[in-house]
C-alpha cells in the first residue's frame, strides 16, 4: 500500500484517495447471495435446461428452480438477538456540567434516532459488508430540538452510507489501523440552475467527498477528471465518520450447504413433476408414449395376450431426500448459531417459560455477545466518543466536561417477556433483603417510572392505615 502523508491543505489527491480506498475495502462480494434473484440455482451453466425429444421434435425445458432466502434469515435473526434498538448509554457525572453534557449527548441521540439506526446499520452491514455513519452540523433557528440543555442554535445530523443507497465508501487507514481519510463517491442530482445553463446535459453529478480530522474536500467529476469544489474547516478534531465492514457474511461458511439444499429442493420438485401422479411402464404395447413433465396420469387401452401395464412406485427416495434436507436445514442453522424458529419447531417446545427460552436459544446469545463485546461493540463506543466531540465544537462552555466525561453503554440480551417469571424473583428477592423496594419495582416490568410508582405506593398504604385505624 502507499504511504500517504496527513495534510492540512487542500492539496488531497482524489485518485490516490481513490486507489487507497479501493485497496481497503472490501472484497468479498455477498450480493449474489443475499438476493435470491441471484443465486446460482438460476445460473444455467450450473443448472442448465434439459433437452427432450418427442415426436421427432427436440425442444428444452427449464427445470425447476427454487431459491431459499437463508441467508435472509440468518441475518435478520442475528440483528434481533444484537437488541441494538435497547442500547442505553451509562455514565456517572461528577457535577452539574457533567450532567449537562451526559443530557446533551442522550438529547442528540434522541433527535437522531441512534438506537433505532444501530439495528438498521448492524442489518446493512451483515448483508453489504461494509457501510458508515456521517455526522454533520446544520444551522438551526433556535434551540428547543436541545430540551433545554444547551441555547445554541445548531443542529447535527446523522445519514447511513451504503453502496446500496449509491455510496462508493473508500476509507484510508494508517498502519496502525486508524482511518486517517474517508472517501465518499454519489451522484447528486442537478439544480434547476444547472440544468437550464446545460439543458442536453447529463441530469445528475458525480461527487466525491474526502474527509479528514480537520478539512472536508468536495469534488466533482469534469469532463476527464475531478475538480475541486471547496474546502469546509472541520473543528470537531476527528473525522465525522463511523466506518464498519466485515470481511465475510456470517452465512460464508454454510454457503455450500445453502447452494446444495436449493439442488436437492429443485430437483425433488422435478421428481414431484414427473411422478407425483402415477407413472406408468408398458410392456409389449405398442405405440405407449412416455409422460412429459407435469403431465398427469392416462388410462390406456391395450390389446394381446403378452401386453401389460405397471405402476412405478417409490420405494425408500423419499425418506433419504428427507434425511438430506433436514440435515442440511439443521446444520445450515447450527454452523451459523442461528435459532431455528419456525412455527412448527416452537409449536413442538410446548408452553416454556422465559428463563427456558433464554436456555434454548443460548446459541444465538453466544453469537450476538461475541459481536458486541467485538469489534461492533467497538464501534459503538467510537461512535458515543465521536458524538461528545461533535458537542464539545457546539457548546464550548462544556468542552472541560465533554473531555472528562466517561460513558459506556450497554445493549441488554434480548429475551422473551415472562411477567409471571419477573414478578416472582422480584419478590423474592426483595422479601429476602437482597434488594430494595425501588429495585423490586423496576425488575417487575410493570411500571416505568419507579420513583412515582414508590409515592403512588406510599399515598396508597397510607390511606389505608387512616381507614383502618377509623
């Protein structure tokens, strides 16, 4: 890889940004897989037709072809045990700026939905590989969006990037791994100035954004090359970008086995055509013609002493077509530590509780930690610190707050509600002097706000000691 050196100027390179970015992305290509449309079922050079001849005719017949989404579902499910959307940031501020900017920062990522995003981020990246989070500043006419926390009259906003939404992202890294550039490409579309001025001219631009910790570049493409646009100053002393990527899918390892189990349904389903209904084997008849595809069983009339007509049965295909498919469904689902849930496999459970489901499905747990408490974790983290100094260029009378602030988060296993299950331990540990009352109250799950539900309690049994002792 070349080395780049980190400027303050203007004088960023797009093509070596461009090379550098290309060379560290990724490289596995997971969209032929994760859209059933493309999968190998449909290629023919796999898959090909099946020539038939009748009649003196030969013509080609398209197999059956049937995809399954698994892949899909391994994703989806794995984003759900993550229970990213229940991220909760803690800290313990010491003093009343402090407690400002821990407000502040929780008010920013209300406005921007952040705890909803990380789901959506977390589910385009196991299907994309790769995709960012951008912060930016706007303009604001006053400050209520902050609650009150802040009367600066700003605003920051946050966009998810993804080649899917027209991103080509090309992030830079130095040898120790830190992105030192982020390289954004996309088209934009024309104003209505632009177009009037060039009416027969293309509908739309092609940009290309370069951040760094300190200036962001904008470009856009002329008619050989690409030309500067401007220079925007960045304070926030970090570039304004989450980038995350992975590798490979979390399918990669049971792709050959998806690829089969898709064989073996298709060509079961081509069995089904032929012989679903009755096939027929003639013996000395003269003149007999063989079934086509989906053609359903005839009578026939035959004639002479020898002439006979059998019906072709199955004897044990089916069961070991069976036996393959289940094989492959549970090891597809094991390898990925991904539960399998269908209706018909929770129907077979029977009436568990809560603290049992949580057993059953320990596996995904294990999986959904693994990338928590990984890198994806990691960048959560970078994320919240990213957000702090966002704050801390906004509203500098907390800017000694923001840089000794300290705050983690914490992304709850997700679980099936058993209030029956809550209640009981609640009580019991509360009868046994493990916990406080406030504690018991908010384990139940009934209530949301605790410290109110403690003085409805207390108006409660006062009133009825009065009652009572009158």
């Amino acid at each position: 890889m070349k080395e780049i050196k980190k400027t303050t100027t203007a004088t960023i390179e797009p093509k070596v940004i461009e090379e550098l970015g290309k060379s560290a992305a990724v490289s596995y290509d997971a969209s032929a897989e994760i859209d059933i449309t493309k999968h190998k079922i449909y290629d023919e050079g796999a898959r090909p037709k099946k020539l038939v001849k009748k009649d003196g005719q030969s013509r080609y017949i398209d197999p059956a072809r049937l995809p399954m989404a698994l892949q899909d579902i391994i994703v989806t499910r794995r984003v759900a045990f993550m229970n990213l959307g229940k991220v909760k940031l803690f800290a313990e501020p010491n003093g009343q700026q402090e407690e400002r900017a821990f407000s502040l920062l929780q008010r920013l990522r209300e406005n921007n939905k952040v705890a909803f995003k990380e789901s959506e981020i977390c589910d385009i990246l196991n299907r994309e590989l790769q995709c960012a989070k951008l912060w930016y500043s706007t303009d604001s006419e006053d400050a209520s969006h902050w609650g009150g926390f802040s009367t600066v009259k700003k605003d920051f906003k946050m966009q998810v990037l993804s080649p899917s939404r027209g991103d080509t992202l090309l992030p830079v890294f130095d040898n120790t791994g830190n992105l030192i550039y982020f390289g954004r490409q996309y088209k934009r579309s024309k104003s209505i100035v632009e177009i009037l001025a060039q009416p027969e001219g293309e509908k739309e631009v092609e940009c290309f954004d370069i951040y760094s910790s300190t200036q962001l570049a904008k470009f856009e493409k002329g008619d050989s090359d690409w030309s500067p646009v401007e220079v925007i100053s960045l304070p926030y002393g970090k570039i304004p970008v989450i980038y995350y990527s992975r590798q490979k899918p979390i399918w990669a390892n049971v792709q050959p086995l998806i690829e089969r189990l898709e064989t073996v349904l298709s060509n079961f389903a081509d069995t089904n055509d032929y012989h679903a209904s009755p096939t027929l084997v003639f013996k000395n008849v003269k003149d007999a013609k063989a079934q086509e595809k989906g053609e359903n069983g005839k009578a026939v009339l035959i004639e002479g002493e020898n002439a006979n007509v059998e019906y072709v049965t199955w004897d044990h295909s089916v069961d070991a077509i069976k036996l393959e498919i289940d094989t492959l469904v549970n090891a597809i689902y094991s390898l990925t530590q991904t539960p399998n849930i269908s209706f018909e496999e929770m129907k077979s459970l029977g009436d568990l509780s809560g603290v049992a489901f949580d057993r059953v499905f320990i596996d995904a747990h294990l999986a959904s930690r693994r990338e928590i408490e990984g890198g994806y974790g990691e960048l959560i983290q970078r994320g919240i610190n990213l957000e702090m100094a966002l704050l801390a260029t906004m509203d500098t009378t907390l800017r000694g707050a923001f840089s000794t602030l300290s705050v983690t988060f914490e992304a709850p296993h997700f679980k099936l509600d058993d209030l029956d299950a809550d209640v009981s331990l609640a009580l019991r540990a509360y009868e046994g002097g493990l916990i406080s009352r406030a504690t018991a109250i908010g384990m139940s799950g009934l209530v949301t706000n605790v410290e109110d539900e403690e003085k409805r309690i207390d108006g409660e049994n006062a009133e009825r000691t009065n009652r009572e002792g009158n």
